[in-house]
C-alpha cells in the first residue's frame, strides 16, 4: 500500500504527535508499504538530520504564537499538490486538523483519494492553560475549537482516535463520520526492562522519581511540583528527575526555588532515543498530574521499561493505567493527599514496585507497533471501503437519492 502522512509536527521535534507519526511511518516501511511523509520544516536550531527510510517532504512554516516549539503552514499551496500527483497514494493519513491536514484534505478531494484522519490532542482543553479572558470566555471559545475539529473530520472517511475519552469528545463537538479506537504505538523494542546487572544502584533508601515530556502549561506541572514536595521532604534522599524542555522550564525553576527543593528536583532538559529511554529504566516511579492527556507516550514508555506511574485520573488516562496494578489512579479533585501517600506506598515497597513493574510491562505489550500496525491497517481497508461507497452513492442521480429517502421514512 501507498501511504501518505500529513502532519503539522514531525521529528526533530519533540512531543507525543511527532514520535506517533514517525513511529507509524518506520512500522509501514519495514512491512513493504510504500511511505512519503509532508510535514512543515525544522527550526534551525534543531538538529534535522534525519536517517529515513522514506521521503520526508517539508515546507516552511510560522511559529505558533505562546507555544514556538510548534510551527503552522499555509493551509493550501501547490507543492504537497505536485507531490501527492507524483507519489500516487492509495490513501491519505492526516495526523492534524490544521494547515498540513487541510492541504492533505485538499489533495484528497483533488485526485479522489480516500482520506483517513487521525485526532490526537484535546485541543478545547488547553484554552484554561493559555488564555486570560475569564472562565465563562474560554468555556465558549473550547466550545468553538471542539466544533472546528469536528468540522475538519467530517471531511474524512474514516476517524480514529487513540481513546475513548477523546472519540466521544470529537462526538460530542459534532463529529458525524465513523470514528474508531485505534491505539498509537510505544517503542518497546527500545523501552524495555533493564537487565538486574545493568539497573543503578542506590543506598540508604534512595529513589528517583521522574516525569518526562514538554514543559508546557497544559501538563498541569506547577500542580505536580505540590503534589511531590511533601513526599521529598519526608523523603531527602529521594528525588524527582524533570526531564523535558519548553515555555514552562524557567517558570519551574523559580518555583523550585521558591519551594526551597532545588538538591531533590532536577531540570535536566532534552533526552532522546536510546539515552532517553535507558535513563527512564533507570528510574523507580513515574509521576504525571496532566489533565488533557489523550494517550499520553510518556506513559507508556515507562510502562514498557518496567516503571509504575501515579498519576491523576483524567482525559484518557484511566484507558492506559490499571488503577492498583500498574500503578495508581488519583482523583483530580482530591485535597487528602492520597496522590503523595500512593507515591510514599510505592517508594518504601520494593516488591510492591517490582511487581507493579513487571504488570506494566506486559500492560505495555498492547501497544507494541505491530499490534498498533494491524488496527491501523484495518483503519486504511475501513477506510479505502468508506471511500468507494461514497463514490458509488454520489453517482447515484439526486431525484433518485430522494425517493431512496423518501422510502426509508415510510
């Protein structure tokens, strides 16, 4: 099969999209599809050489406005128009419902491709995070986005989403195409259990505890910082590893200044690739108090490599964490201070932890790629059928349609 991804984010950049795209992109390729790739161009600050297997095909783009690290094209231009002639898919995967998805909407309905669109962000929920207009203003402007992004998949054939939570959230802005649960892939070949020999070893009852990601508002991490400060400070020779960058890190420093926790909680910017994923093996627990989260990879890549996460219940968390089996669930709305007690159970039960470990790991193994492939395989025939049925119907005479109608009533 010919297959054509469209997305707004793509590596070097970092964040869960990006790693999804190309994840999906290298299983195709080592499965003999044919794969090309359009995305916008990486920031000269980034490192942009990429060993691919496939061709990647870029146009310039703008820096979003309060969140640089992404960039947006124009949502129409001839070159994806030419490529998309030349390259000759037998289908279209747009991973965005902005400008790359709008020009592999336009391509689409130009050659009569059949279109698959994949929603990975609780976009209307980041308003809180980001804008200053009053609660009442950002409830009304989260209503407007969620019905945008609806608008945009009713233009696919066929919908998948990650979650649950986030196909019934897409249904609820207005979505009236078929929509299916399709799970993104974690890397386990590359997330994976450190060998006993190889895992660090720490004394007098140290620990570390670790959260990874973007730093960014809508990861609820000033809140995190509060609901570990109390365990660390029972705790001094535990710590907690932030590992990430963006728009939040000089905000967090100041607070952990503030807090008076800079020998227990550590910045450590950027990791990637197999220094990422045997730093966070390296690990005892991970952390997360994010409110928006669809499928969040982070989590998945540390149950892949053994870890337990605590974490609150929200969006689509509950979907990938067994509450007291590969770790614990916390209601976001609770003042007891069980978030800082489950994470304290965790810390002082080595074997509480290994045999969350080891349930994590296999929890992890439903989201290997080749379990995510065949899902996304069956997505393309669901679609690729969806679009002949459309063509078909459309065929039909409009006079003929209405009496077709006009019989279903009666």
């Amino acid at each position: 099969m010919r297959v054509m991804l469209f997305s707004d984010t793509y590596p070097p950049q970092v964040n869960g999209v990006a790693t999804c795209v190309h994840n999906l992109a290298r299983a195709l390729t080592a499965h003999g599809h044919s794969v090309m790739v359009c995305t916008v161009a990486a920031r000269r600050r980034m490192d942009a050489s990429l060993d691919e297997p496939f061709p990647v095909i870029r146009t310039r783009a703008v820096p979003i406005p309060m969140y640089s690290d992404l960039s947006i094209a124009a949502p129409v231009g001839p070159a994806f128009s030419r490529v998309v002639r030349h390259f000759q898919p037998d289908i279209i995967h747009c991973h965005t419902p902005f400008s790359i998805g709008w020009q592999g909407i336009r391509a689409s309905h130009t050659y009569h491709i059949p279109l698959l669109g994949t929603h990975h962000t609780l976009f209307g929920e980041y308003v809180d995070s980001y804008s200053k207009l009053g609660h009442r203003v950002n409830r009304r402007l989260a209503t407007l986005i969620r019905r945008y992004v609806a608008r945009f998949y009713n233009q696919c054939d066929l919908t998948s989403c990650a979650s649950r939570f986030l196909a019934d959230d897409l249904c609820s802005g207005g979505l009236r195409r078929p929509v299916r649960v399709v799970h993104n892939p974690v890397d386990t070949a590359r997330f994976h259990l450190l060998a006993p020999g190889e895992r660090p070893e720490r004394a007098g009852g140290a620990a570390k505890i670790v959260y990874f990601g973007r730093l960014a508002a809508e990861k609820n991490l000033p809140h995190l910082v509060d609901l570990v400060a109390p365990v660390l400070r029972r705790n001094p020779a535990t710590t907690l590893e932030i590992v990430g960058d963006g728009p939040m890190m000089r905000p967090l420093i100041a607070l952990v200044r503030q807090r008076c926790l800079q020998d227990q909680i550590h910045l450590t910017g950027w990791m990637r690739g197999e220094v990422l994923a045997r730093h966070i093996a390296g690990c005892d627990i991970c952390v997360s108090a994010s409110l928006t989260e669809n499928q969040p990879l982070a989590l998945l890549e540390s149950l892949a490599v053994g870890l337990p996460v605590v974490a609150l219940a929200a969006a689509g968390v509950p979907e990938i964490i067994d509450d007291g089996r590969t770790g614990y669930l916390v209601h976001p709305a609770d003042t007891s201070g069980r978030f800082a007690q489950r994470l304290e159970a965790l810390l002082q039960d080595a074997n509480l932890r290994a045999a969350m470990g080891a349930s994590a790991r296999a929890a992890a193994e439903r989201y290997s790629p080749e379990a995510c492939l065949h899902a996304t395989l069956d997505s393309y025939e669901e679609a690729l059928t969806a679009a002949k049925r459309k063509r078909t119907r459309d065929r039909v005479p409009t006079g003929l349609r209405a009496r077709r109608r006009a019989r279903r009533r009666y």
